[in-house]
C-alpha cells in the first residue's frame, strides 16, 4: 500500500484533527508546526510567534482510498478561508490557514480547488488561505496528539470559540 502525506494548517491543531481521523483511509493524523525557521520547537516557542511556525496537521493517508483531493474538501470545511490573520478565536500566525504542498500534483489539485470555492459564491470576502511549499515538519509534544479523544470537554469548548458556528451556518450542506 502507498501512502502520502497531507499538511494543512487551519487554527488550533487540536481542532483539525478529528474531523480527518474519521475518515477512512487515513492512517494516522500528527499535530505539530511547520513553517518557521527553529528546528523543532516547543509548544511555548511557537505560542511567543517568533519562530514563524505554524500549529498545523500532517495526515498519512492511503490515495487508493481516499484521495488529496477529498482531504483538501475536508480542510475548507474545517477553516474560515476568509481570514488570513488566524481562525476564530485564535489570532496571530502561526494559527493562518495554509495547504502546504508536498508535490506539484497536490499544488495543482489544492489551486484548483480554491479557485472552485472562489468562484462558488460562498463567501463574500476572497479565499485568503495560501497554498505553500511543505516545509519541515516537527511533532507537538504528546500532550497535543489525539486532543480531543484525551481531553474531549477542553476540546468540545474550542470548537465553541467560533468554528463550530462558523462550520454549522458557512458548511452547512
């Protein structure tokens, strides 16, 4: 079986995990940051937003059952695509929504489909969230991995900071 990887930021990491840990073909779904310019760094590190990290997820995933491009699907509805300067309660960089890339095949598959949602109609405001080249990518401590099954009410009152209004009323199908 061939896996790839998938790395999408979209806030608090706590809160992308879930919603590609219930999917099938998905082996495993790591919280960390990526983007900055510190080899691995601690959680306190990326909260002071000097490393230029990112909280983000990296998903390990099968492409014969499920497909990059079905995973970019599940990242939109998860994220605000609209606000470039962190997603709902949580400001500043390193919680921007980000598609990093890992090939030429997921930036072709991850443009198209933001250029999709833009001219669908559904926002207002322009798609702000930027597609960028995968950067290295370093695993949060233990106590972040798998939040929400070893915190559920921390977890359960995140998602009430805005992304669960924002995911009923926007993502509502």
């Amino acid at each position: 079986m061939s896996k790839e990887t998938a790395i999408f930021a979209g806030g608090c990491f706590w809160c992308m995990v879930e919603p590609f840990d219930q999917q099938p073909g998905i082996e495993s779904v790591i919280s960390g940051y990526t983007g900055g310019h510190v080899a691995n760094p601690t959680y306190e590190q990326v909260c002071s937003h000097t490393t230029g990290h990112t909280e983000a997820v990296e998903i390990t995933f099968d492409p014969e059952i499920i497909s990059y491009k079905e995973l970019v699907e599940i990242y939109w509805r998860q994220t605000d695509p609209t606000d470039a300067a962190g997603q709902f309660q949580d400001r500043g960089d390193s919680y921007r929504p980000v598609i990093f890339v890992n090939s030429e095949e997921q930036r072709e598959v991850a443009e198209a489909s933001k250029k999709a949602l833009a001219e669908s109609g559904m926002f207002d405001d322009p798609i702000v969230t930027s597609i960028e080249d995968a950067k290295p990518f370093y695993p949060a401590e233990d106590y972040h991995q798998d939040f929400y099954k070893k915190n559920p009410l921390r977890a359960q009152i995140e998602e009430l900071g805005g992304r669960q209004q924002f995911k009923d009323t926007k993502w509502a199908r």
